[in-house]
C-alpha cells in the first residue's frame, strides 16, 4: 500500500551540499571516512564538510591515522575536542566557510569546504605520487594538516600537537 503522504527531499542547505561530494577515486575506506563526515554535517546543521569534519570521521575510522599521532592520550584529547566542536565548540565556525583565502577553486568537490576541497585534491596527488590509486586515510590526514588556516590544524594544535609531528608520524607509519 503506498502512503498518501508524497516523499521529500532533505530541504536544508547542509543536507544538499553533504550529498554532492565527490567520493571518486578515494576508495573505499574514506569513502567511508567521508561519509561519516558527511553526517556530521547533516547532524550539527553545518554548510560544508569541513576540515575538522574529516579529522574527526578519520579518527573514529582508520587505525593508521590513530598511529599517526603516535603513543598515549592524544587521539582521545583530538576526539574529545572534535566532541565539543559538534555539541558547541564550533559555534563560532557556524555559518563562515573554511577557506585559507588563497587556494583555487576547486570543481566538483561540491558540499565540501574550499579548503577541504583542496585537501582531497591533495591527498589524490599524495596517492598518485606513491603510485596508487586509492587514497589512503594517512593520505587525507597530512593534506588536512598541513595548510596552517585549517580548523583540523587548530584542532591537533589545542591537543597539544604540532601538525608537523603528525606529517612525521604519518611518513614514519609509510616507512615503515
């Protein structure tokens, strides 16, 4: 029996932009990654996935990424943190997009911020170099980190981290 009440697409600013990212190429563990990410958004009424957006979904979801950040506490002040952003800390990033002011736009990366765009732009070029073709979530991780201007870099940096030892640990977990 079909129901007399019509369906309805998601209306909201936020639900629209989650649904346009481009997962292509990306594989699919942070298809996943982006995906959770995604949700945060819808959640907590956000316009764009953003940096912090991905750190969190890639904290929760890839062990190499936790690696990264080495032994002890860390993943859980990172996780506590991006905690509060989503029930309130973030309130003040409500409503402005993420955007490092000198970075090209980037085409079909719809729903993310301009910054986030780029950083998946560059995780893609991280993968290219190492000849693969799946981004990896550490791939992810030194492109959101490394653009001072990123709120995963005002994240990690409030857990008492410097984005460069992440860099480090991310290629030391490559290394090794």
């Amino acid at each position: 029996m079909r129901s007399r009440i019509p369906r309805q697409q998601a209306q909201w600013p936020q639900a629209q932009a989650a649904r346009g990212t481009d997962d292509a190429g990306l594989g699919a563990e942070l298809a996943e990654a982006v995906a959770g990410a995604r949700r945060r958004v819808v959640r907590g009424g956000d316009r764009h996935i953003d940096t912090a957006h991905l750190l969190h979904s890639l904290l929760e979801s890839d062990p190499e990424v936790r690696a990264a950040f080495g032994e002890g506490p860390t993943v859980a002040r990172l996780l506590g943190y991006l905690v509060q952003r989503s029930i309130g800390y973030g309130l003040r990033w409500q409503g402005s997009v993420e955007d490092s002011g000198g970075l090209p736009v980037v085409e079909g990366a719809a729903g993310f911020s301009p910054l986030a765009a780029v950083c998946v732009t560059r995780a893609r070029e991280r993968a290219a170099r190492r000849g693969d073709t799946a981004v990896r979530g550490t791939d992810l991780l030194a492109s959101l980190v490394a653009d001072p201007q990123a709120r995963a870099v005002e994240v990690v940096r409030r857990a008492g981290v410097e984005p460069a030892e992440v860099i480090s640990g991310v290629e030391q977990g490559a290394a090794g």
